[in-house]
C-alpha cells in the first residue's frame, strides 16, 4: 500500500527526530574532545566488501543483507554494519600513508532483513568510532571509556559493560578443537543453526538464545580459556588500563561477537530493561580485517552503538531531553496591514537568529492565540490597527500570561 511504510522502518517524525539531532550532538561533541573525525561513506557497497569483510558464514551474509543487482550486473549490497565500509574507505584513499593512528567516526542507516522487535529495525542506526594503526591496550580501554562516556553524558550511568578476550587466530584454532571436541557427543541435540555453526565457527554456538544450547554450552571452553600468553598479556593490561580510569566492568567469558573479523578484545554494554535484547551497542579489536580486505597487516579497533536501542533507553529512564522543537514566537496580525508588518518583521526575527513563524490561514485573533498555544511557543508578538497606529507591538509571555507594550522597532532587541 502506497500509505503503509514497509516492515521493519520506521517514521521519524516532527517532535521525535530533535531526540536523535540531541543524541547525535553528545556524539559530535564526545568524539571531537577524543581525537576522533566524522567519515561519510556511501549507503551501498559491491556485496564482496562485506562477504570478506563480515565474513562469509555470519548471519548476517547469509540471511540479513538486502542485495541486489545494478544496470550493469554487479552485485549491490546495502550496507549492513559500518566497519567494512570505513576499512574499504581506509585502504581506496590511502588513509594509511597519513600520520596514524587514523581515529574516525560515523552516524548513519544501516540495513538488515532481521525479525523486528523492540528497538530493532530492518533500517536501523548506528553511531560508530573506528581507529587503524594502534595495537597498544590503552587503545582498547580508550575505546571503551569514549562509548561509556558517552552514555554518561546522556545520563544512562546504569548501564554494565560486559568485556572478553576472543585472541589472536592461532587461539580461535585452539578453542575452535576444543569446543568441536565438546559438543560432537551432543551434536544432534543442538539447534539447527548451532548444527551448521559446529564445523564452520564452533564459537558462535555460545552465543546461541536457545534455551537448550544455552543449557549445553554452560561447560564450554572459553576463548578465555584457551589463550595464548601474548594475548593473555594483552587482555591484562586491557583490564589494568579500565581499572585505573574507575570504569566497572564484568568479565563475561561466553562473550563472543557476531561478525567473524573480531580478535582480542570484544565487548558489549547492555541496558538489561528494554527488552529481550539488551545490547545498546559493542564493538572490539578487529586486527585482520583490513589485511583481509587487501591491505596490509594494520590493528584495528572500534565499536558500533544502535541509536534506537539508545532511545529506548532513555526514555525507560526519563532521560530524554525537554527540546523547544518549534518557533519561539509567533506572530498574531490582525488585518491586512498588520499582516503585511509582520511578514516584514518575521524575516526580521530569522534574521537575528530568533526562530520565529506567522498564521498563514486567516485566522481571527482569538484562533491565532489558540494555535501558538498549541505550538508551544514562548511569546507572541500581536500586531493589530492600534499597534500600527502608536508604532508599537504587544509582547506576550505565554507563560507567565503577562503582556506589554514595546515600541516597533526595539522588538528584537527586547526579544533577544
């Protein structure tokens, strides 16, 4: 139907989207006190990018990416997450030959053919940082805090933030034995998906929902379990670093991540009250993606957070902001004169910056009054015969419901 937008999307309307310019504000401001720059990149990409980059046996290239083909037969893919786009951007403008590490960061839609639930979209948001060139632990924990500065700064102080180690691959091949040899004897008795996971990436059966591979997998080795000592010694240091900024966090050993790039650290926060699925955003080390992606051997970083989950977030909390999305004046003209004065004077009032609007359907004075109440302004400006007469204006507080009179041409400056 040409009046039902399709499933999965969502309208962001008048009154809601100055939330989302208000989250988007924190982030600007939070990311350019860090160091990092905003990259743009474009909302599709060639469907390889994200088959190498996501990786191949994910769930989110075999059964979540909207791809189609263009006019000239290639592969079109709209992009499902951020970091492969910002890795293939990273690697096509020779980022890599500028000063490094590059600290980037980026807002915008991103796309997946997922059941729609609370705070989860087929068209979705997300608000990512990534960084190329740094291998040290503080990188890792400097990522961490910038995420749960951020939530601090939105007022969301409750939040947990949950952290693992998933290694290097020399460790993924370890674990990946010893999670084979554990569930073989109990093979038929996962669920489908963990079935096809048990010989392509053994690691994601712990990151099963089903009640029953949950329950199988309690005893499971751990990519904590099976680490080497250089990547144990990363992790350490990782933690030692959080502990000396104050941040509280919980060692989560079944932590895995969906995407097959992630190496040593991974990391989730969760807002366990708005809903099923509690993750308002995660990220991790990714050191073999850009090599993976045809580059050469560069560490990197990052994380993505999901703008609608925020939201829920701080509306379950009370959280959201109070914004004067509308005019903060409005002017009332009362005949054809005064009509014509203040469609002066309104371009007057933008001009100086004071957001400013006017009837524009031949209201009488009485329904004029009525609709700037119901747009919320703060004043009105009334200009009627005897204003014109005496080169004033009548200035209302429509809060206090008091009024005066003020001279013409002193209104902005009144005003301001």
């Amino acid at each position: 139907m040409l009046t039902t937008r399709p499933r999965g999307t969502a309208d962001i309307l008048p009154g809601q989207v100055e939330n989302w310019h208000y989250i988007e504000n924190v982030a600007a401001r939070v990311c350019r006190e860090y160091g990092y720059r905003e990259i743009r990149t474009p909302i599709f990409e060639h469907t390889e990018l994200f088959v190498r980059g996501v990786g191949e046996n994910t769930d989110i290239v075999e059964k979540e990416m909207y791809t189609f083909q263009d006019r000239g037969e290639r592969s079109i893919t709209l992009r499902p997450e951020g970091t492969a786009s910002v890795v293939r951007a990273y690697l096509e403008n020779k980022l890599y030959a500028g000063p490094q590490p590059v600290k980037a960061y980026y807002i915008g839609p991103m796309f997946r053919y997922d059941r729609p639930q609370a705070g989860r979209y087929r068209q979705f948001h997300q608000f990512g940082i990534e960084v190329f060139g740094a291998q040290q632990p503080a990188v890792d924990a400097e990522v961490m805090a910038l995420a749960m500065d951020f939530y601090g700064r939105l007022g969301l102080n409750d939040l947990e933030l949950h952290i693992n180690s998933l290694g290097c691959p020399e460790c993924r091949n370890v674990v990946r034995e010893k999670l084979q040899q554990f569930f073989q004897p109990v093979l038929g008795e996962l669920c489908a998906n963990c079935q096809n996971r048990y010989a392509r990436n053994p690691l994601r059966i712990l990151d099963c929902k089903s009640n029953r591979c949950t329950e199988l997998a309690r005893e499971a080795p751990t990519t904590t379990d099976c680490l080497c000592l250089e990547c144990r010694a990363h992790f350490d240091q990782v933690q030692q670093y959080m502990q000396d900024l104050g941040i509280p966090y919980v060692l989560d050993k079944r932590l895995v991540r969906g995407l097959d790039y992630y190496t040593h650290t991974a990391f989730e926060i969760m807002a366990p009250d708005i809903g099923a699925q509690s993750s308002v955003g995660g990220g991790g080390r990714y050191n073999g993606l850009i090599e993976a992606c045809g580059g050469p051997p560069t560490p990197g970083i990052g994380f993505a957070l999901g703008l609608e989950r925020i939201l829920l977030a701080l509306e379950s909390r009370g959280k959201l902001p109070d914004i004067q999305a509308g005019p903060v004046v409005f002017l009332v003209a009362v005949g054809d004169r005064a009509v014509r004065e203040s469609f002066s004077l309104l371009a007057r009032l933008r001009a100086a910056g004071i957001a400013a609007d006017m009837d524009y359907q031949g209201r009488s004075l009485k329904a004029q009054m009525k609709y700037a109440g119901k747009l919320g302004v703060r004043y009105t400006v009334i200009i009627g015969e005897d204003e014109l007469q005496k080169g004033s204006v009548v200035l209302r507080d429509m809060t206090a419901g008091s009024q005066r009179d003020i001279p013409a041409d002193q209104i902005i400056s009144a005003l301001k």
